[in-house]
C-alpha cells in the first residue's frame, strides 16, 4: 500500500493568483527526456448547493488545493499530497464563487492529480479543526478531456480520503453539492521557428561521389547531458546542399529558452556502413539568429592538423598555412521566421479526442506463460493497483495507459494481440481483438486493457512471427475518418487522434513491409509507440525511423526498451509520451486542420456579427 503524507503550504495564499510549479527535472534525477510544460493554465473555483454547517448563519467556504507526488523507489510507491494552497474564506455563502485563482504548468506525459478539499471556516488555526464538507479528485488530464465550454462539474464526495485526517461532519445536505472548475489557457509554448538552412563547401567523405549530407540538432540539458531534438532530410551527393522549410516547435528545440545552448553536428549518410562525421558547431538559438553563419569543426580532423603543424615547426619547416585544417564547411541559416499556430492544449481541450490501442505480442519467444521464466507469467501475488506485482507487459499497459486514459472521453481503448493463435484458432493472427468480438475490440480503461491481457492467456497458443504490418495497416484505416470531411467557417478540424502502442520481446519480422506502412501512416493523424520488454538486443528497431530519409516524412514513431526504465512508471510514461503532442501538431500544420471547438466558436462569433 502507498505511504500517504500531508505536506505543508508550499506558497503564499495572501494573493489573488497562486503559482504552482512541479519541478519533475530535480525530483527525478534519472536520465531520460526532458520535460517541457506544453503551457500555463489557471483554474477558478466555485461551489453550488453546500450544505448548511452553522447554526446561527450559513456556512464559510474555503477549498484547499492539493498535488500529488509520487515516488518510486526500491520497489516502493510513496504518494505525497502537497498542499499548494487555498482560496480565501468567503462568509455565509452556500454557492460561493472564489476570487483565488490556481496557477499550473501542464505537462502531457505526466499524471497531474489534483485534489479538491471544501471547508467550512470556523476561525481555527489548524485546518484540520475546521469543519470538513467534502473534496472531488482529479488531473490536469482530465479537465483538459471533459470540459464544457472549459468548465468542469463535479460531485463534492463527503468521505474522509486515506491519509488526511478530517472530520467527518454530521450535517445532512438534500441536494448534491457540486465543485465547478474553470480552465483557462494563459500561456501557449506555441512559438515554432521556419527556417531554411543551408550547407556550403562541406568535406567530400565518399569515394565515388561527394557525401550525402544530414545534420542532427541536440539541446544541452540542466545535468550536461545532450538531447537529440531534430534530424534533418539527407540530400544525396552534394557538397551544398539545401534544406528547405524546417519547421520545428521552440518547445522542442531549446524548451522555449533562446539561450539555451544547442549543438550543430553534420553527417555523411551511408547505406551500409556508420555514417561519417563531417563536422559541427555549438551556440544558443538568440546567437544563431543573430550571426546566422557558423564554421563546422571536426575536432578529430583540427587535432590532426594541429599535430602536423607543430611538428612541421620542431623541424622548422616553412609554415604551409594554406594546408592547415580551416573548417570542414559552413553552415548558413538563409531565413529564420518564428511563427505562432495553434498548440496541443488547444487540441485536448478543444474538443480533439483521443483513441488508444494496444497490440501485445504474443509470440513464442516470450516463454509458455506457466513458467517463472516466461515474460507472460502472471505473479500469483497480482494486483491491478501494485505496479512492482506486474510482469513486463503489464508495466508498459500500466504505464502507458494511465496517462492517455482521461483524454479519451469515454475511456475505452482497443486490445489487440499478434503473433499468436487465439481461440483455439491453428493459425496466427496480428490484429486480433483480445475481446474475441472484431465488431467491439474496446474495453473499458487502463484496468479494461490489464484484464483482457491476463484472460487471454488462458486462450492463446503463442507462435509467431512478430509482424506490425497488419497491425499498423488496421488502425491507419480507422483514421480515414479523423478529419472532418466539411469545413466549418473555411476550416476542416481534428476529431481523433490515434495512438497504437506495440509491446514486443523481439525484433521485427516483417520490417520493409512495417516500414512502408509506416510511410503510409505518416499522411494520417496517428503516432505509433513501441515499448521493448525483456533483455533482447532491439538495435535493428532504430531502422523505424525510416529506411529512405531522403524524403520529408512526418516522425511518428517513437521506441522504448522497457529494461531501461522498468522501475518506474513515471520515466515510462515520459520517454515514450513527451513526443506525441509534437507529432499531433505536426499533422495539423501539414494539413491545416483545428480543435472542433475552436471552429465552431469562431463560427458562432461571426454568425452574430452579421
């Protein structure tokens, strides 16, 4: 069971805006993604219908908000509930509206839960001596999914919640009193930079032909570590080339911070081999705009040159300036426009709504599920609300699907198996739904997907191959219908967006067949998430980031090896998840497509203008 403890105020309450940051770099010192908070939101409180607790004069309001940390470490989950702070006590009002206001970072690939307590003031110090009414729970998440003209309504439950140590009052209350929440986007990271760039005089690197040049951008985190944020198209045999129209999410590219420093390097693709090293450069995005052209330095090739040189003085030979190293070329950002488009918040609570599938391999190299060795096996000890009590597939559907669960209004999700020969089938299927009914292939959450899992272990004989093909091909087609086919007020908008996460124990059977559906995916508003369990050695999985890089596919996949993060879902979630809001708001540029709710709000204000 988790430890549940009560922390503290951590910011002053004595203003009209309450500002809470959760700093999830230095309270997970891990390696892994960073991450970026895709905007600021502020949420407003007001009640309706609370019950009476006074006997002289009606009740004195005031809610306390509180966050949820949790850690997981050496097998252990410990939730703290951190109070942030509270709006101002407003006397006798059973339908308060709170002039308070609460301040969020909003981060898609975390769990944000929030916690709602309702009091009723009695002038005592400690809060807990106060009369208590009730609270509601939820996330960031949720508000997000299932608000109404960005207001959220929910219940006031009167039970005490494990761990806080209220009162529980004896007044009654008829009616059912409700907690609305009002959400507000205040601060968009929606900034994006369109630049062209382009190469002069780089190194010949090919025997035959010049190089094939690429380049690669890394941003420099808080610890030193370099994180990769971008790769370029490969333009075939040149010495100059020209990239065109690079589009890509400050957020992305330096966390909305200009000087943050950022490094340049350029490649020489080769098909069969490494690639070759040209050379590259470092600087911060406010410098790049401003100098707008840099040398690219090979390091390797300067020490080189460096050593000859000095030689060449110890035996006092004629200094040859004109053939020491100088550069390996220079890069030269032609045009850079910072542009303002719609961000994912817009999306997720604009009306955008989320379809999640899973497809679980069931193949014969994960063992006989009866057997401890088996990456099937199911621990006699299991329990849907311990994550340490879960093999590996179970972690990756936890992990995963908790996070994605509330942007899907309706919580259901899809459950596919390949690989396997289910319901006493003889021959393998790779698009099998696990509910054993192809009309109705969803279940019910996270906990839907989790129960699915296990029963169909009773059923299945594991066989193989492992191929995605079928798979990937089945859920680009449920896509079709994605985009509104009628425009409204000029605008076509994004109804669904479609995530297939894979948990695999092995490499890719059908991989040219896999990656010519993913090309074809790559058109359709989906991204897909493979999640590697087990100890295999998935290296040839890198080859799903496109096999001809020559062309401007949209990146859509994202892969895991599960071994790396296995301890801790929150680090699951992350790696695999903090790509998704990028890979969303790339198909709407390309398409020009927007949130439904956005659309038609526009639409309603120019009806009443004319």
């Amino acid at each position: 069971m988790d430890n549940v403890n009560l922390y503290t105020d951590t910011v002053n309450v004595n203003q009209q805006q309450i500002i809470f940051n959760y700093d999830y770099a230095n309270n997970d010192k891990s390696l892994g993604k960073e991450s970026n908070a895709m905007s600021k939101v502020e949420l407003r409180l007001s009640c309706e219908e609370l019950p009476n607790l006074d006997s002289t004069s009606k009740t004195d309001p005031r809610i306390y908000v509180f966050f949820e940390e949790r850690r997981f470490q050496n097998d252990q989950v410990s939730t703290n509930w951190i109070k942030i702070g509270s709006t101002e006590t407003i006397q006798d009002s059973l339908n308060p509206e709170f002039t308070q206001s609460f301040v969020f970072d909003y981060y898609f690939e975390h769990i944000q839960n929030l916690r709602f307590v309702v009091m009723d003031m009695d002038d005592k110090v400690n809060m807990e001596d106060n009369d208590y009414i009730g609270y509601v729970d939820t996330s960031l998440s949720e508000l997000f999914a299932v608000a109404k003209d960005n207001v959220c309504r929910y219940p006031i439950k009167n039970e005490v919640p494990i761990g806080m140590n209220f009162k529980k009052s004896s007044g009654t209350n008829s009616k059912t009193p409700i907690l609305s929440i009002s959400i507000e986007i205040l601060k968009d990271n929606n900034l994006y930079a369109m630049m062209n760039i382009s190469g002069h005089h780089l190194d010949k690197k090919d025997v035959l032909g010049k190089s094939d040049p690429y380049f690669v951008i890394s941003k420099k985190t808080a610890d030193g570590r370099w994180l990769k944020v971008y790769e370029s198209i490969i333009i075939k045999n040149t010495l100059n080339p020209q990239w065109s129209k690079i589009d890509i999410p400050l957020l992305q590219l330096n966390s909305g911070d200009d000087k943050k420093l950022l490094k340049f390097d350029v490649w020489d693709w080769d098909k069969n081999q490494d690639p070759d090293y040209i050379g590259g450069f470092e600087a911060s995005f406010e410098t790049i705009k401003t100098k707008k052209e840099f040398e690219l330095i090979n390091e390797k090739l300067k020490e080189k040159s460096d050593k000859k040189a000095a030689k060449e003085k110890d035996k006092k030979k004629k200094d040859d300036s004109k053939n020491k190293y100088q550069n390996s070329g220079v890069i030269v950002f032609d045009s850079i426009d910072i542009k303002e488009d719609m961000s994912f918040s817009h999306f997720s609570l604009g009306g955008t709504e989320f379809d999640i599938d899973f497809a679980i391999d069931f193949t014969n190299s994960n063992g006989e599920p009866d057997q401890k060795t088996s990456l099937h096996y199911i621990n006699p000890k299991f329990d849907p609300l311990d994550f340490y009590s879960m093999n590996e597939y179970q972690k990756a559907i936890s992990a995963i699907g908790y996070v994605l669960e509330p942007y899907d209004s309706n919580k259901l999700m899809g459950v596919y198996g390949y690989g396997g020969c289910f319901n006493k089938s003889t021959s393998p299927s790779f698009a099998y739904p696990l509910t054993n009914d192809e009309k109705n292939p969803k279940v019910y959450g996270t906990r839907g997907v989790l129960d699915a899992y296990t029963n169909s272990l009773k059923n299945v004989a594991l066989y193989g191959p492992t191929n995605f093909a079928p798979m990937i091909g089945k859920i680009r087609d449920m896509c079709k219908d994605n985009v509104s086919k009628a425009s409204i007020n000029g605008h076509r908008t994004l109804l669904r967006y479609n995530i297939l996460v894979f948990i695999t124990d092995g490499t890719i059977t059908d991989m040219e067949e896999t990656i010519n559906e993913i090309k074809k995916a790559t058109l359709y508003p989906m991204s897909i998430i493979i999640i590697g369990v087990g100890k295999t050695d998935f290296t040839a999985m890198k080859k799903l980031d496109g096999d001809d890089r020559t062309t401007e596919y949209r990146d859509i996949v994202q892969f895991v090896p599960l071994n790396e993060f296995v301890g801790d879902p929150v680090q699951i979630a992350r790696e695999t998840l903090a790509e998704v809001p990028f890979q969303l708001l790339s198909y709407a540029r390309k398409n020009d497509v927007y949130p439904p709710f956005a659309v038609q709000n526009a639409a309603k204000t120019t009806e009443k203008k004319e």
